[in-house]
C-alpha cells in the first residue's frame, strides 16, 4: 500500500511545484486578508465626538472632564452650559455622545454618596455607542479610582472599585488590544476556508477531469486515494498556520505565550477536520463550479458561528447549538487561549476533545460518502 | 510484439498460461447481465461470449447502453442482476483482482495535464506496481508505436487531442492487462493518430490481449472480429461484420443526386423499396430486387424531376446494416 501511497504524494507535490500559481495563491491571500483584517477589523473607537454638559462647575467635574479630554478616544467638541445645546449637538451629528455632570456632583462625592452622571449616546451607530460607553465606564472608573481614597463613587466600596479597574486593564486600555483578540481568530478562519476548499476542489477536479474514475480502476484503495489527496494539505495547512502565527506575531507584535506543541496539536486536530469537510463538500459537487458555489454557502456558516466575531453566547438557542458541531468554535478557543493567556491542556482538554470527536466524525461521514460516490 | 512478461522474468505472477493460440480461450463471459438507473432499463439481460484475440465491437446510438455495459464489466459499476467473468476471475465477486487482468480506458481518459507524457506513464505503472524494468521496456515499445517517443517530455496537457488519446491507452497497456475495454477511444481524433492507435490495437490482438471497444465510426466497427448491435440497452444482432452484411434484407443501391433530400422524398414509401438512408451527398436505397426495381426507381425520379448522375448496386456497409435491421425489427 506504501508504494502506491507513496505515488499518489509523488504526483500530488508534481502537480503542486507545476502549478506556478500555487505558492502565490496559497500565500498571498492569506496575507491580505491577515492585513485587511488587522487594521479594519477593530473594535477600537477613536476621537467620538463628545458634548459635555457641566452643570456642577466644581473641582471634581472639572477634573473629570479633563479625563475625557485627555484620552484619544474622545475629541471634546463642546463643553456646553445649557441642555438646548447638547441636544442641538446630537442632532445636527455635532456630537454622538454627551454627557452630562449634574449639579452637586462634587457635593455627592464628598459626602461618599452616589454621584449620578447621565450619558446620552447617538443610538444609530449602535456598535460605536456601545463601544463609547465602555471607555466612558471605565475612564470613570479609573476617576473615581483616583478619588477613591476619600470619596467613594457610586456608593460602591472601593474595593471592588479596585476589581474592576483591575479586570478592564489588560482588555481595553490599550488601543491595540482588540487586534490581539481578532487575529488569531483570523489565523484560524482563514486556514479553514483554505483547507476546506483547497481539498474539495483538488478531489472534484480529479471527478471533472475523468482521472478519478481512471485510477479507480487501478488496484488503488480508496482510502489510498483520499490519503493521498489530503496529507499534502494537511502540511499545507500547518504551514499556513504557521506562516500567519509567525506573520501576527513579527508583524502585529501579538504576544505568544502560550505553548506551541499545544497549539501543534489544536492544529492538526483542526486541520483533520477541515479535511473532513471539505472531502464531504466534494462529495456533494461534480464540477469545480459548483463546489465553489457550495463552498461558499458551506463555509460562511461556520465563520459567522465561530464566535470569531460575534459572541455565541448572544445567539439565538438554535444557533448556539449549531456552533457545537463547529470545529473553528474550539479552535478559537484554543488559539486564542495559546496565544494571549499561555494555558495548557488542564484547561484547553474540552475543547481538544471536541475536535477530535469531530475530526473523528466528519473524517468518518466524509470517508463513507467518499466511497459511495465512487459508484 | 513482444510483451511485457518476455522482459520480466521474475514478476510473471498475473498472466501465466496465455499464450495458447490455437483453442482460443473465452477470456470474457457475461451472462444475463442488467442495470437499470431508476426506471429506465440502461442495460437488459445481455449476454457476451468473447474469446482471446478477439477484437469485439459494440456499436449503437446514444443512450444504446454501451459504456453502461463497459463499466460493469470493468468493475466499476455493480449490475443489478447477472454475472461476470473475465480472465478466469469474477469480476462482481473480486473487482479488486480483476482490475489486475484488465485494463479499462473510459470515454474520456483522466491524465494529469500538469505532468508529462513520463510521469503520467510511470503514475499508472506504479499504481500497478509494475517493475521498472517492465515499465521502461513496454513504455519505450509503446510510445514507439503510438508515434510519442519524441514527446516523453511534454506536458499531458499540451498534447494533441489524438496524442493524449493514445498516451491514455498506454497508460491503460502499461500493465499488460490481458482484457482491454475501450469506450470510443478514437472519438474526435485525427485520422493519423486513430491509423496508429489501431496499429496498436492489432499488435495486442497478435499477443493473445482481448480487446472490446464501443465506436460511433462504422469504418472502426468494420475492423472488429466481431460486432454486437445495441439498441435501448439490448443486444438486437451479434456476429462478425461479414455475416452480418449477410443478414441484411434486400439489396443496396447507391445513387448520386444533386438533390439527395428531394430523391428520398420522392422514393419513401414506394413498393419495393425496403429503406432509404441519406449517406452525405449520396443516398443508399434498399430494394428488394434490383433488376426490377431500377428502372422503377429511374422513373418515378424523372416524374418528380430528380436528376440523378448515377445509379449502381453496392456492398452494403455496417452502418446500412445497422438501419436495415432495426428497420425491420420495428415492421414486425
Ligand atoms: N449514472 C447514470 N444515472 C442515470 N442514468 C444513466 C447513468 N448512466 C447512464 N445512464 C443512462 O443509461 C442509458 C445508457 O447510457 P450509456 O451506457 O452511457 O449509453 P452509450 O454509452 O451507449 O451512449 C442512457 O439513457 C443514459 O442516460
Ligand atoms: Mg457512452
């Protein structure tokens, strides 16, 4: 079986080293899509447009609007004295947000009562809103940190106070934090579109072509075949995934601290069931064309249930439940949990698990039809 | 020509005792064989008797059932009632060592167009496990003879059509398999490549190799030792082409018209004629008795003023043949 094992990646690597578009076409998206998704895949919101009404004219709002004023996330436009004129602002876009110091606020935070400060935020852009007032929440947090000593805020004991800022830190402080959470998510989504599709349409050019049927009248086994056809993009993949890591982290300066062999075993378990895929996608096409077309429909799916960008947590039931069967959902997991927090196996071993039972599952529904269709 | 088991000497596991010429043996037998693809009936209840040396044809139209009927005996398509043997193995029970006997060459035969005439020739005999010594020996033979030796270099994909039909044959002898199925292997390919790809054909029929092909060409069907006439997934007639011409009812008159269309208009229908079959600016026409019906025909023609240049009797080829008798199949 070796022999023709051995043959069978002999041809397939021939065909690869002929193909002079192949190093380009398996490289160079890879880069793009890693450069468009680093620099406009970003939660990160800069210069708001920000209206202040300050009521109290006292120390401590004082104090506070200069924290506004002091972050580049938010461009004061108007330190206004009236509420007609923060409403003007919002309306005429002038402003997207505004915020409004009460008077007596200093008065409150003296007496360590809970000093309310109202936000009006420009609901329309809902995503730049909600982003707005988390850096308003925690530029509060940090002044009412800095006041902490003698005037708790809020009314809440300064401890936890402590806690919070403690637990905002490492996540939004810094401006370049949230590209740490999206390109390793990148490096996963885009080595799953490019295994699944380089797979299915390796194995349905052989289909269109006529090769497929011509070997299968050789003494070759299928399980040779599907060998042969899916260990090159196995290496393939890790060498994408390797590729990207090296190209996030020297380029974009994304800490790894986490293990490599763990992230070497997240990734091929990953990668088997990527294979799985897209062999099951070839499964279902007889030309190229329309595994492009199914690829399409077949991949997307996964990436928006992934959790690469939007929270599973915030789906509707039916869809979380979908994102179990999703091998990129673990591999998320994994390649974030390896890059940004460096833990290992004692906490990464169920989502490891998951895919191997789904590497197991695809490989083994995928292998099954495989040989059907050979009929 | 000399084979590949002359060269070998050591890896002569698969062909043994072939080389009887004399009594020679039924190397494919199918008996009762069907496949039906939902409710159409593709293939019914064939019977094949084919002997060693044989050069055997299956001519019919579109849909007739013929690369149905290849790909079950190849093993690549399990039929629904019926058995197969080929080369002493049954090919429904041990697809897997048939494979080692036969080779088949689909329709349209898969090469790797990114590898060259070499690789695609040393990929099929690997898949074989043919030594290198028997591949270098046969391929040199059989690139010699299919005109390719100067072009080992080349790109599969950048052949001619006919060149990449005969490097798909080779790919398909590399392992001199002892049954050879061709489903229209010379389809749109150039007369001087099908000239070649037929002097191969004859050379493995001298070394005993059992060859069946499907054509659409009535000049290849002729070439056959023997033809089997399939019509909606049913053998009608199965003889040698000359018995076969034989079995035809009537007579063949070719006449030559300017106005071949106008000529048949005018004859269908009269008595006497048994069929008229338009043969590109000629017309073939049936008769039943030709001293009588000529004059006949030699008239009605002026009455509807058809000139004709020429009116003679001919031998009936396999295509004539072919209409004639499904022609009379459909009258009774
Ligand atoms: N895989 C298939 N599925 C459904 N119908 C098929 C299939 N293969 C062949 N047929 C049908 O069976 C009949 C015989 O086809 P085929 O053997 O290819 O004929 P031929 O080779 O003589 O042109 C045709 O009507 C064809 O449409
Ligand atoms: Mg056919």
């Amino acid at each position: 079986m070796f022999d023709r094992l051995y043959v069978m990646l002999m041809k397939e690597f021939l065909e690869l080293k002929r193909d002079r578009w192949a190093m380009f076409r398996l490289i160079v998206p890879m880069i793009i899509q890693m450069l468009v998704f680093g620099y406009a895949a970003t939660f990160t919101v800069y210069h708001v447009k920000t209206a202040i009404l300050d009521l109290d004219h006292s120390q401590a709002s004082r104090s506070l609007i200069s924290h506004f004023v002091a972050t580049s996330h938010f461009d004061v436009v108007d330190v206004a004295t009236t509420q007609s004129a923060i409403t003007r602002d919002i309306d005429h876009d002038e402003a997207v947000i505004a915020i409004v110091i009460h008077a007596g606020f200093n008065q409150d935070l003296e007496n360590g009562r809970s000093a309310p400060l109202q936000v009006i935020v420009d609901g329309t852009n809902s995503n730049t809103a909600l982003i707005a007032l988390g850096y308003i929440s925690q530029i509060v947090t940090q002044f009412s940190a800095s006041q902490v000593s003698t005037l708790p805020f809020r009314g809440k004991p300064s401890i936890s106070l402590q806690g919070i800022s403690l637990q905002y830190q490492p996540w939004f402080n810094e401006g370049l934090n949230d590209r740490w959470f999206f390109i390793p998510g990148v490096i996963g989504t885009l080595t799953l579109m490019q295994v699944v599709s380089l797979t299915a349409f390796a194995i349905v050019r052989e289909r269109e072509v006529g090769t497929l049927e011509q070997i299968m009248v050789s003494p070759i086994r299928p399980y040779e075949f599907i060998l042969g056809k899916t260990i090159p993009f196995f290496l393939i993949g890790l060498g994408d995934i390797a590729l990207v890591v090296a190209f996030g982290i020297l380029w974009f300066h994304i800490p790894f601290v986490g293990n490599p062999w763990i992230m070497l075993l997240g990734a091929s378990l990953f990668l088997l069931a990527a294979l799985g895929m897209g062999l099951l996608l070839s499964t279902f096409s007889q030309t190229q064309q329309q595994a492009f077309a199914l690829n399409f429909f077949f991949v997307n799916p996964f990436f928006i249930l992934s959790g690469f960008a939007f929270p599973i947590a915030a789906m509707p039931k039916l869809l979380q439940w979908f994102t179990v069967i999703n091998p990129l959902r673990y591999f998320l997991v994994v390649i974030r949990a390896v890059f940004l927090k460096g833990v290992g196996l004692a906490v990464l071993w169920p989502d490891m698990l998951a895919l191997t039972l789904l590497a197991l599952v695809m490989l083994t529904i995928s292998v099954l039809r495989f040989r059907k269709s050979l009929d | 020509m000399a084979t590949g088991e002359v060269m070998a000497g050591k890896s002569d596991n698969t062909n043994v005792d072939v080389k009887s010429t004399d009594a020679a043996p039924v190397t494919v037998r199918a008996h009762g064989l069907s496949k039906s693809f939902g409710a159409l009936k593709a293939v019914n209840n064939i019977e094949l008797t084919i002997t060693a040396g044989e050069i055997f044809g299956l001519v019919g139209p579109d849909g007739a059932g013929k690369t149905t009927i290849m790909r079950m005996l190849a093993g690549v398509l399990s039929p629904d009632a019926g058995n197969i043997e080929v080369d002493g193995v049954d090919v429904i029970a041990d697809p897997e060592q048939a494979k080692l006997h036969l080779s088949y060459m689909p329709q349209r035969f898969g090469l790797y167009e990114d590898l060259t005439v070499a690789e695609n020739i040393f990929f099929y005999g690997e898949l074989f496990s043919v030594s290198r010594a028997d591949r270098l020996a046969r391929s040199q033979e059989l690139l010699k003879a299919a005109g390719l030796a100067d072009f080992q270099k080349r790109l599969a994909g950048q052949l001619s059509g006919g060149m990449k039909q005969k490097l798909g044959l080779i790919c398909a002898l590399i392992h001199t398999p002892r049954v050879l199925l061709l489903d229209e292997p010379t389809t749109g390919v150039d007369p001087v490549s099908r000239r070649e790809f037929w002097g191969i054909l004859y050379n493995l029929r001298e070394s005993g190799v059992t060859i069946i092909l499907s054509t659409a060409y009535m000049d290849e069907a002729e070439r056959c030792s023997r033809l089997a006439l399939l019509h909606a997934g049913e053998i009608r007639y199965c003889d040698t082409p000359a018995r076969l011409k034989a079995t035809m009812p009537g007579v063949l008159l070719a006449i030559i018209s300017a106005n071949p269309r106008a000529l048949r208009e005018a004859l269908t229908g009269q008595t006497g004629i048994l069929g008229v079959l338009l043969m590109g600016d000629r017309v073939h026409v049936r008769v039943d008795d030709p001293a009588q019906r000529i004059p006949e025909i030699r008239a009605s023609l002026a009455n509807h003023h058809v000139d004709i240049t020429l009116i003679e009797q001919v031998v009936p080829g396999i295509e004539d043949v072919f209409v004639a008798l499904l022609d009379t199949e459909k009258v009774t």
